[in-house]
C-alpha cells in the first residue's frame, strides 16, 4: 500500500506504525493499520461530500416550508410569525439543529422550528389553519417540480456518451436529484396526520368540533408517536414507497 496516494502527513502514518511496534507480527499489523486509516479518511471524505451537496437543497426545502406556513399565516389575518421574522427566507430563523441532523442523517425524517400561528385571528379558524398547514407541503412539491424542470434540462445538456463533462456538471446534476428527493419526502412525511406535522392539522379541520377537540388531547403524546412509529418501521414502510413514486414520476424512473 502506497503512502504517496494519501495526503495526511507523518503523524497518521507514525501513529500507525506505533500501533504496529507493539506487535510481534509488525508488517501485518503496519499493513492494516494503514489500510485501516485510508479507509476510515475515505469514508469521512465521502460522507463531507454527501453533506456538502445536501445542504443547499436541504435547506431550501426547510426554509421554503417554514416561510410559506408563516407567509400563509400573515396573509390570512395573523401578525404572529411576521412579528417574529419568520417571514424570511434566512435559515437561521427557521432550523431546528436536531431536527435539521436528523433529516441530513435519515434523508427523510426531520423537522425545522414551528411557526408560531394563532388561529384566533383568522376569520375561520379551522380553514385558517387548514391552509396554513398546507402551505409548506404544497411549497415542497412546487420545488420539487422547479428541480425536475431543472433535471430535464441537465438531461437535455448532457454531452454524448465518451465526452468529457465539465467538472461542475455531476455534483450540480447530484444536487439537483437530491433537491427532487428532499421536497417529496419533506411534503410527504409532513402530511402524516400526527401531531404536530402539518397532516394532523389538516385532519383536525375536516373532524366535527367534538371530533376535533378530542384529536387534539392527543398533541402532547404526538412527538411520542411519531418516534415510536419512525423506529419501529412503520413511517418507513409505508410512506416510503409513496416518496419513490413520486419521485420516479418526476425523474421518469432513470436513476
């Protein structure tokens, strides 16, 4: 194994060595204390450049999501979120840092700080809250579609088959399949009618009063759920094939 191949300096590979030393089968321990480094650099470099090219799109569809419930909000009567700067489309107003890791981890689960909404000042509280809630899945799916016409058009670009492509043409053309994934998924997985995703509110307009007030006594156990749902299994076997149709109807099924 080569020393020339990899750039990390002395210390790694005295570090290695030293590890060897104190073995009696020196070379093999060297050889994969070595392998073992270069593999471990690799990975950490591969996974740098996956997060890399999933922070633009990812967020994006955070940000979008937030300011288009807070936008909604604003416009239907409600000074709450625009009072708080919500309204925005700086990440800083709206990602929840736990959230936002466990989105860059799962690629699909993850949630962004709530936009605070009053229904009170809304002339039909449960439609009010209806379109509010609507506004971030309906937002994702529109940028889903803005990414797809934006695929379609790298397609379109594409050199023949032996050409050389210009060095910012995979990781452009990467980010856009990943913008494409992320809003399905996030309009998809919010649109689960737990609390406190957008779908339980949507639900929650359609019930009768009593219906609703009732669903509603559930809120506080809703984040509860949802982890046992995510963890069991259950979230991803069933609205997972639902996030690869559509997104195979978008990209035409190719990747």
């Amino acid at each position: 194994m080569s020393r020339g191949c990899f750039e990390f300096g002395p210390p790694v590979w005295a570090t290695a060595r030293l590890m060897a030393a104190r073995s009696p089968y020196n070379k093999i321990c060297v050889d994969c204390a070595e392998a073992y480094l270069i593999e471990f650099f690799v990975e950490m470099l591969e996974f740098l450049q996956k997060i890399l090219l999933m922070a633009p799109p990812l967020l994006l569809a955070l940000t979008a999501h937030e300011c288009a419930h807070a936008w909604v909000a604003s416009r239907l009567g409600d000074p709450t979120a625009k009072m708080m700067g919500r309204i925005t489309l700086n990440p800083i107003k709206h990602l929840d840092p736990l959230g936002t890791l466990a989105l860059f981890l799962s690629g699909m689960f993850g949630w962004a700080k709530p936009v605070p909404v009053n229904p009170r000042h809304f002339k039909d509280p449960a439609k009010g809250m209806m379109y509010v809630s609507l506004a971030g899945p309906a937002t994702n799916l529109f940028l889903a579609a803005v990414f797809t016409l934006v695929y379609k058009l790298l397609i379109a670009l594409a050199p023949p088959a032996g050409v050389e492509v210009s060095g910012l043409y995979d990781p452009l053309f990467r980010m856009v399949v990943i913008g494409i994934y992320m809003n399905v998924a996030l309009a998809v997985f919010n649109m689960i009618p737990v609390p406190p995703l957008d779908g339980s509110k949507v639900l929650a307009s359609f019930l009768p009063p009593d219906k609703a007030l009732a669903f509603s006594r559930i809120e506080p156990y809703g984040f509860l759920i949802l982890l046992t749902l995510i963890f069991t299994g259950v979230i991803h076997a069933v609205f997972y094939p639902i996030v690869m149709v559509a997104f195979n109807f978008l990209t035409g099924g190719v990747i």
